[in-house]
C-alpha cells in the first residue's frame, strides 16, 4: 500500500510569538520544497494566527495540538473545533501528556475525534503504553483498546471516504521526551499486529490499509530514516527534535528517502 509519508511537529507548550515566527521564518525554506511527504507544523494555539500567515503559499500544514469538543459557550480556557478549524487543517488529539496531566480518557478524546472530523479536521490521534504496561507485556492490549475506544463509532461518510484523513500516531509513553527511542521493529509490530488489525475492525481493511501510522518518541535526525525504513511507518510525531531546524529538516528529508 503506497501511503504517502507525514512528519509532524509537535511544539507542545513552547514558543512565544516572536520565538515562534522566527523559527518557522529558519524552517521554511528547507522544508517547503521538499515533495513526497506531509509536512506538519503544530505550535501552540497563541501562535497559530502568526504561523498560519508565515505558511501561507507554503505546502507546509498547521495543525492544533487540541481542541475541545463542544462549539461554544461557558467552557473557560478551552478551544472549539470551529475555532482551531480557522486555521488548522490538522489536530493532535489524546496526546500522552493530556492524558496523563489533564485526565483525557478514551471517551474524551473519541468525543474530539467527533467533533475534529465534524469541522474537516484530519486528527493525529496518540496512543501508546506506559513503561509499566510496557514492562508487564501489556502493550497490545493497551494499545488495542485506546485504538478502539477512541475511534469507536466514527464514520468516514461525508469526509474523504478513502481514510486519509485521519492519522494515528503509535507513541510509547517511555520513549517521549527521554532520549530513549523503540526500536524500530518493534514499533513496526505494534501497528502490523494491534493498529492496523484495530483499525481493520473499525473501518474494514480497505480503510484501514490507507490510514496512516506515525511513529512518536524521541525521533531524531538521525535515528528517523530508520523507523522510515518499516513497511507499517508513514512517518513521525516529532516533539524535542521539531524545534530545531537542522533536525527536524532531517527527519522531513528521511522521510523521502
Ligand atoms: C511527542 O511529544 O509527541 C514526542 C514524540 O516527543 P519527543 O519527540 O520529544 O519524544
């Protein structure tokens, strides 16, 4: 299956406006030209407005990294999907760190998921185990559930049916963020043997061979071309590294390679 790769990077709670346009205005030129890949860029919702008007004539993407699901009203804090659709294509949903610091569940992010896809959103939906569940062989099972329940019930009708609008991004909770990647076969198996069997069952495998499959934790210019290289990656979540501009044009050019 010829999934086109993404590389997709999430900022997370860093950047001001001024740093934000500045880098970007650094990693631009080396990512724009770059074909054969989706290129993804997710800072925090203060600098959307600034980056969206930097990408603009760019084949680079924005993307949110959450939303809330409800349109409007009494929600202190929060951000509808109506307003991150303004300016996003994308939007990174159930993220480890919500989950573990904003009490997320698989219900919630299912609900966001909803509503992403109600506003022609494409979300990048996290999963991914803890070192405990990692350690005490839970990962399949882990993994599996958050796959179903966070997806349960959606519906591609009325979207691009082809399932190309919606991403999955396979993230071991212990490799964020700790320099301390999996090792590419076995992220590989993870999606051969739980994601793509889960997304065969929720969509039918024709749908499910077109969805793609990211692979997050501590992905680095060096070590991406090898995840690259697994039949069942179509690309990377990139934290730490998205925010240094020789890296991260590294990780965007192994992607083609
Ligand atoms: C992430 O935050 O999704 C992530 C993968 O972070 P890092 O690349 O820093 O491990």
């Amino acid at each position: 299956m010829n999934r086109k790769p993404l590389v997709a990077g999430n900022w997370k709670m860093n950047m001001t406006v001024a740093d934000a346009r500045h880098l970007v205005s650094q990693m631009v030129p080396g990512l724009q030209s770059k074909s054969g890949v989706d290129k993804v860029i997710c800072p925090p919702h203060t600098a959307l407005l600034a980056v969206s008007s930097l990408l603009e004539g760019t084949d680079i993407s924005l993307g949110a990294q959450n939303l809330f699901w409800e349109p409007s009203g009494a929600f202190t804090g929060e951000i509808s999907p109506a307003m991150v659709a303004e300016f996003c294509d994308y939007v990174i949903l159930g993220h480890s760190e919500r989950r573990a610091y904003f009490g997320e569940t698989d219900k919630d992010v299912n609900r966001k998921v909803q509503a992403a896809f109600a506003h022609d959103l494409t979300p990048i939906v996290c999963i991914g185990e803890t070192l405990e569940e990692y350690e005490a062989d839970r990962t399949y099972d882990v993994v599996f559930r958050q796959a179903k329940l966070g997806l349960d019930g959606i519906q591609f009708a009325g979207q691009e049916s082809d399932g190309s609008n919606l991403v999955i991004a396979y993230e071991p909770i212990w490799c964020i963020g700790t320099g301390r990647a999996a090792t590419p076969t076995d992220a590989n198996e993870v999606i051969a043997n739980v994601i793509r069997p889960a997304l065969g069952e929720l969509f039918g495998n024709e749908i499910a061979q077109r969805i793609r499959v990211l692979y997050g934790g501590s992905v680095t210019g060096d070590n991406a071309r090898d995840f690259f290289q697994q039949p069942e990656i179509d690309g990377a979540l990139v934290g730490g590294a998205s925010l240094k501009v020789a890296d991260y044009t590294q990780i965007t050019l192994a992607a083609v390679q």
